[in-house]
C-alpha cells in the first residue's frame, strides 16, 4: 500500500495527514473516510475529471482512500492532488516520493491550483520540523519560496505531477527560493526588514506635537496607546499612520503575518509591514476575539495594531474581555471539545471623544453635555482595563500655534534606533511587552529617577502594574533619547502619559 503525504489544519496549526489507498474487487465505486469534510468529498467528481480527461483510465474497482488519522477531522480542497495520485498510480511500482508532501486543488482539465490553506499548513509544518520538501504549483510555490530550509518542487497539472513522481532526478522540477527584496539590518546576527513606502504619511497631520511623540514612544516600544479629543483634531489619522513607523520585522514575524493573511482568505504579501485591524464597534465578540474554529481580530492582528475608533460606543463585555490579552499577550479559547491559544501580541490604539457630543475639548464649538451625560459616558471604560493602557493623551483641536510639519520617515528613523538600542541590549520583547522579570533587567533608573518613582507611587497610589507600565515607557523614552539610564527627564515624561 503506497502512502502519500499530505496536511491538514486544525485552527492555526498543521497536522501531517497519510493519504493511504486500497483497490478491491467489487461493485466500481470510489469512497473517501477518514472524518472528511463536504469539500474533500467533492473532490471525488474533480479526480475523476482530471484523470479521464487527461487520457487516464478510471480503474473498475472499488476505490477506498483513507485520510489517517481517522479520529482527526479533516478539510480543504488540497488533498484533490494526493488522491488523483493514488488513483493514477494504482498499479505502478516504482515511485519515489517517500519524504514528500503534496498540495493542490485540482481543476476539472487536471491544471493544480493554489489555495490559502497551504501557505499556512506548510509552514507550520516546517516550524515543526515535519516537512522538509514539498511538491506544488508555481502560484503556491511563489508564496512558499520565502520560507527558509525547505526544498519547493514545482507541478503545474496532473501529467507534471505523475512524472514527478515517477522520476529519480526530481533537481528538474526544483523551485529556487526567494530572498525578501526589503532594507534590512542586522542585530546579533538577526536580521531585521523594514520598508520606506509611506501609503499615509504624518506629513499630513498639523501640529499635534505630542500626539506625534506619543506616536513614537508607542511604535518603538510596542505600547499600548488611547487618544481622548474632539472630533476632527488627529485621531484617528495618527492611528492609520502608525502601521508605517513601527519596528523592523524578522523573517519569522512576516512569515507569521502571511499566514494570518491567508487563514483570513486575504491575498498573501510578504511586505515587512505590520497589520492594522479596525473593527467596528458594532461587531459581534466572537468576530473580536475567535472561537474554536475561527481566529478573531486579536489574533490577526499579532504583531500588529489592533485599532478601536470610538472607544466608549464598544460593548462593555469586549472591553472587559480585552483585559487578558492586552496582559499575557495570549487569549485562550476554551470549547467543550477543544482549547486553542491564540497569541495576541498587538498594539492596542484607541480613539475617543471627551463627551457623547464631543465638544467638552473644543476651542470653537459648545458642549450641549450635562454633567451626568459626561460622567456615564467616561464610565463605560473601567479602571482595570485602562490600566492596561501605556499611554493616555488628551489632544487639543488648535492648530494655529503651531504648524510643524514632520514626515513619517523621520519619525520612522527615531523609531528603527530606539529598536536597535533594544536589541542590542538582548531583548526579545520590546519594551511594551517586557515581563517582570525583564523590568527589574532592563529598566534601571539612576539615583534621582528612583525618589522621583517612589513620590508618584503615593501621591498618585500607582498599583504595581502602574509602576511597571511607567517603567517599560520610560526605558523606551530613555532609548530614543539615547540613555543608558532611565533620567529624571525620561520618568517625568513617562509619568506625563498616565491618565489623570
């Protein structure tokens, strides 16, 4: 009995699937088991097709093809290659492919066609150590050619794929892997890749000086960030315009954001980009934070920025819900049959107005809020969940005193140096998603700093997770002000950005 390797996914993850076959005599008829989905049952008729049309005879036997293991539940539409495989191949003897795995959803002509699950399944795969080589079609092999130390083999239909694996020089059929075409730099023999293609640029933005200092405390360091203004002052512009001044990706990191892109059916891109999420208020908590058998806005924002406009009009128990991953940077998903963790290491960057009309800030326009209105309204955040919070700025809407125009790629440039003073020092988390243990390592104050910390803590009754949030945000401070120490100077600002 031959075996043809292939996968499935469960969640986010891969599991290596046998594609075993067996051809009895009997009543013809052809039969697939193994706990399969109503995608892979179809592919029976797609198999059919593609053999006879291609000069194949469909054997007059009874057909059973196995997915193992059984008790695991199967889908997607890329085991249509595996299973023509073993129908072409019934009676052939000599094949080599014991080390390979096979993906591709097969047209009715027999053309192998790429689907999103793959990129996915292969590299989790490859994380693992399961998949060494791999046979695809050159779309798929594009997108797979980035990951590192695995052999592509490339088939475009039914007949390339049966020579391959008749073959014993498969060099013929070998894909050449990519390398990313990005500025890169290096740090303990890391390499890092960022791009200068600013889509929105805050060369758009009007003064708003602090809000764009925030910007880049909250890029290098990963921190938390909730802008409170009135409508129209910069908001949410800052917000968009973030995702292009955030840190320097690693090859896992972009690979990890490609495999979030095709599990959520978006076209794969390989650019050193984080993602920007943006639901809207009105979405459902299983749409936010996954379930079972779906990945919610928290995990596809991983590594990226997971953006709530209008802060307060989201529901209570999502907010509230929101407080353990924005802590552990991890959501477990718990079901009666299955538990899954998600990472969630995202930004999280609110936006709000000071009061239901959003005028209470304004220089020009009247507040029509009563005081009970204002104080329901700011209610609605609770003091857990803003304590998750790194960085809290009300913003003004005057823009008359100052007209000071900064680009991205300046801003872009103290965010990239702050990342290297953070690497350099052996970090693998940036600032903002430091542990304990890594704040009393890495977050030293000098002498003055220290008297200054301890008089905040009661006055202002700081909780230790206060202290530690204002800790992480001035070592950022410190780093794009380059101190070895975090100074006098970087604690006051920190301290600046804690909500009053």
């Amino acid at each position: 009995m031959k075996v043809i390797k292939s996968a499935t996914l469960s969640s986010i993850d891969a599991t290596v699937v046998d594609v075993e076959s067996t051809f009895t005599r009997g009543m013809p008829s052809f039969t697939i088991v193994g706990m399969v989905s109503a995608s892979i049952n179809e592919s029976k008729d797609r198999v059919k097709s593609s053999l006879l049309t291609n000069d194949y005879k469909f054997p007059p036997l009874k057909i059973t093809i196995n997915l193992s293991p059984s008790e695991l539940s199967k889908k997607g539409t890329h085991f249509d290659l595996a299973i023509a495989l073993q129908v072409a191949l019934f009676n052939e003897t000599k094949l080599f492919f014991d080390d390979i795995f096979f993906f591709g959803e097969l047209a009715l002509d027999g053309k192998i066609k790429d689907t999103n699950h793959i990129f996915a399944i292969v590299l989790s795969l490859a994380k693992q150590g399961e998949l060494k080589k791999v046979a695809v079609c050159k779309e798929s092999a594009k997108k797979l050619a980035n990951i590192p130390n695995i052999e592509i083999f490339v088939v475009d239909n039914l007949n390339d794929a049966i020579n391959f694996v008749k073959s014993d020089k498969k060099e013929q059929f070998l894909y050449q892997n990519e390398i990313l075409a990005y500025k890169k730099i290096i740090i303990n023999d890391e390499t890092y890749y960022y791009d200068e293609s600013y889509l929105n640029d805050f060369s758009d933005i009007l003064g708003q000086d602090m809000a764009k200092y925030a910007a880049i405390i909250c890029a290098a360091g990963n921190h938390n960030f909730i802008m409170e203004g009135s409508p129209g002052c910069g908001k949410s512009m800052i917000a968009k315009r973030l995702q292009y001044i955030l840190t320097p990706m690693s090859l896992e990191e972009i690979l990890e954001k490609a495999k979030l892109q095709a599990l959520d059916m978006l076209e794969v891109d390989f650019k050193p980009i984080r993602a920007f999420r943006n639901p809207h208020h009105t979405a459902t908590k299983s749409s936010i934070l996954g379930g079972s058998n779906s990945m919610g806005e928290v995990a596809l924002s991983n590594n990226g920025i997971l953006f709530f406009d209008e802060l307060p009009h989201f529901p209570n128990h999502i907010l509230e819900a929101l407080r353990e991953p924005l802590e552990d940077n991890k959501i477990l998903i718990s079901r009666v049959n299955n538990k899954i963790v998600y990472e969630t290491k995202f930004i999280f960057v609110a936006a709000l107005n000071p009061c239901p009309c959003g005028n209470l800030l304004s220089s020009v326009k009247e507040c029509r809020c009563n005081s009970l209105e204002i104080q329901r309204y700011k209610n609605r955040l609770s003091e857990p969940f803003l304590d998750r919070i790194d960085l809290y700025l009300v913003m003004n809407d005057s823009f008359n005193d100052n007209k000071n125009i900064v680009s991205s790629k300046e801003l872009h440039e103290s965010v990239i140096n702050a990342f290297i003073k953070q690497k350099q020092r052996g970090q693998k988390e940036l600032n903002g998603k430091l542990s304990d243990e890594d704040i009393k390592k890495y977050c030293i104050l000098d002498d003055e700093s220290k008297q200054i910390l301890e008089k905040a803590r009661i006055n202002y009754c700081l909780s230790f997770r206060s202290i530690n949030k204002v800790l992480k945000v001035a070592r950022t401070i410190a780093d794009i002000n380059n101190n070895e120490l975090i100074t006098k100077s970087d604690l006051l600002k920190s301290l600046n950005f804690r909500r009053r």
